[in-house]
C-alpha cells in the first residue's frame, strides 16, 4: 500500500520532516517514492510547504495519508477540495467554498493567538508571583536567623552577666574575709598600748636629735654656695660688657644660617609637590580601572534567576549572544525565560 507520510529530518531536538510518499513496508527514514513538500513545526516561523497537484494526484490514485498528514491536509482544506471534487462542484464553486472557508479557519486563528497571549501573559504573571513568593520566603527565612542571633547573644550576655556577678560576690566575700582578719590584728594591737606608746616616744626624741645634727651640718654650706653664684655673677657681667660686638656678630650670623635652612625647605617643598599630585594621579586611575573591572564582573556575573521574568527576557533580547554566555542556568525552571534564550539561539 502507498502512503503519503512523514520522514523525520534535522539533528536531536531541531527536527524538521519531509512530506513523501513511500510504500507501507518501507522504514521511517528509508526509500521514498517522492518527495511532496516540508513541515517544521519546531521554529516560531511553522513552514509548511507542500505541492497541491501532487498531493491531489497521489489522493486520487489511492493512496492513503498517515494520522499527521492527514490532520495537516484537513487544516489547510486538501481533503475538503477533494470531497467537493468527487461531488461534482464546478471550480467556481470549489473556490467560493474554499474561501469561505479559510475566512472561518483565518477568525480562529486570531481568537487563538488572543488567548495565546493572554495565557503567556497570565504565565509571567505566576512566574513573578512565584519569584516574588520566594523572595519574600528567603528574607523570612534571614530575619528568623537574625532573631535567633540575637537570642544567642542576649543568652550569652545574660551568662556573662551571671558569672561577673558571682565573681564580684566571690571579690566581695574575699574583702570582707580580710577586713575581719585586719580587725582582729588591731585588737590583738590594742591590749599592748603602753609599749606602743614609749617606742613612739623613743622614735619622736630620735628623730628631732638626726634632725638638728643636719642642720648644723648644712650652714657653712650654704654660705659658701652663696658666695661662689654671687662671684660667677660678677664674672658674667664683665664678659658681656667687655664684648657687646662679638654678640652682635654671632646673632647675625645664626639669623643668616636660619633664613638660609628656611629657603632651602621651601625649594624641597616646591619640587615635592608636582610628584605628590603626580602619584595622586597615578592612584586615581588605578582605582578608577578596578572599580570599571569590578562593575564588568557584576555585569557578567549576572544570571537570569536573580531577576524576574519580564526583566530577564527584555535582557536576552536587547544583549548580544555573546554576553549572555550562562546568563540562563541549567536551575532556570521558568518557561517563558527559556522560550526567550532559545528563539535568541535560533537568530
């Protein structure tokens, strides 16, 4: 039996098919008798091609079209054509019919594209309720985390508190454990108070006896110390009126050195400050060259799962494929990103 059927062509999941005809016992992808046109229903563009005569010519000699070809040559009205052939319409007829018709098939494909949109958009808007949904779950999900720090650390801090107390009460029990100690000294102390009393006496008369010995000691001293500052005194005084030129020499001179130390530091100065603004500079652009590679990074670092799905198709669109090298990852899990990236392959 000759059937007029499907041969599968293209690569793994870029398939496009062949409409042939071929014998019943012949393989998928074996021998065809002819070959009728192509269909791709892969791309966004959905060819189809095919030769009407042919298709007419093998229909009338018999043979029978597969499930496929024979949904594809009703929805493009064949089969509708050869029934009004077989009942005896004129070609005036056929074309009235024909047209009417594909003005009925043309108003449904418009509804459908309305809703085909309207569910796309409906998709995005899930996608984003969804991302927004897990959003909002990751930022719970922080602010328990920060509470339970926070927990922690006020666990802790009581705990630190709890220890320094005991510590201190451990302090205080010390202070006081010592200040009964010293109180029982002192009373120990007080039941001898009549030697204590002659050692203070004895220790007071010994003293002012040390205390008169010096100063007997220290009076020619001092007058000796008395005349020797008054007689350098005197020295002094006759040097300086003996050489009043001398003085005026010597204060010239040291007024000359400073001014000259002051006009060499201004010279260092001067010639200092072109490289400091020189290095300045230099600093500058090199800090200005990181943050520009640092701002490309975060600009290629970017994948579609950190946006949301309007944001990340209108960015496959308006970049080039260059750029968009693991833009989408393999977690993208969102069908209207993925239908993006693979119409901006097939470009």
């Amino acid at each position: 039996m000759i059937k007029l059927r499907l041969q599968r062509r293209g690569r793994k999941k870029r398939a496009f098919y062949h409409i042939v005809v071929a014998d019943s016992r012949a393989p998928r992808d074996g021998r065809i008798i002819e070959q009728l046109g192509r269909f791709d229903n892969v791309s966004e563009n959905q060819e189809l091609t095919y030769d009407e005569e042919r298709v007419m010519h093998w229909l009338r000699i018999g043979a029978q079209p597969s499930e496929t070809v024979r949904s594809i040559l009703k929805r493009e009205g064949i089969l509708y054509k050869m029934h009004l052939l077989r009942w005896g319409k004129s070609e005036e007829e056929i074309e009235a019919a024909l047209t009417e018709w594909r003005e009925a098939r043309e108003a449904k494909k418009e509804e459908k594209a309305v809703s085909r949109k309207e569910r796309q958009k409906e998709l995005l808007k899930s996608e984003e309720k969804e991302y927004k949904k897990q959003l909002e779950e990751k930022a719970a999900a922080a602010a328990k985390a920060l509470e339970r720090e926070k927990a922690e650390k006020e666990a802790a801090e009581a705990q630190a508190e709890k220890e320094e107390e005991t510590a201190e009460a451990a302090a205080e029990t010390a202070e006081e454990q010592a200040e009964t100690a010293e109180v029982t000294e002192e009373t120990k102390t007080e039941e001898k108070p009549e030697e204590a009393k002659v050692e203070a006496e004895e220790e007071e008369k010994t003293e002012a006896t040390e205390e008169q010995a010096e100063t007997a000691e220290a009076a020619p001293a001092k007058t000796e110390a008395k005349e020797e500052t008054e007689a350098e005194v005197e020295t002094k005084v006759e040097e300086t009126e003996e050489k009043p030129e001398e003085v005026k020499a010597e204060a010239e001179d040291e007024e000359k050195a400073e001014a000259a130390e002051e006009a060499e530091t201004e010279v260092e100065e001067t010639k200092a400050e072109p490289e400091a603004k020189e290095e300045e500079e230099e600093v500058k652009t090199e800090t200005e060259a990181e943050e520009t590679k640092a701002e490309e990074a975060e600009a290629t670092s970017k994948v579609s799962t950190d946006m949301t799905a309007a944001e990340a198709i209108d960015h496959i669109k308006d970049s080039p494929i260059d750029d968009l090298k693991g833009f989408v990852p393999d977690d993208e899990d969102r069908v209207t990103v993925q239908r993006a990236w693979e119409s901006k392959q097939s470009e």
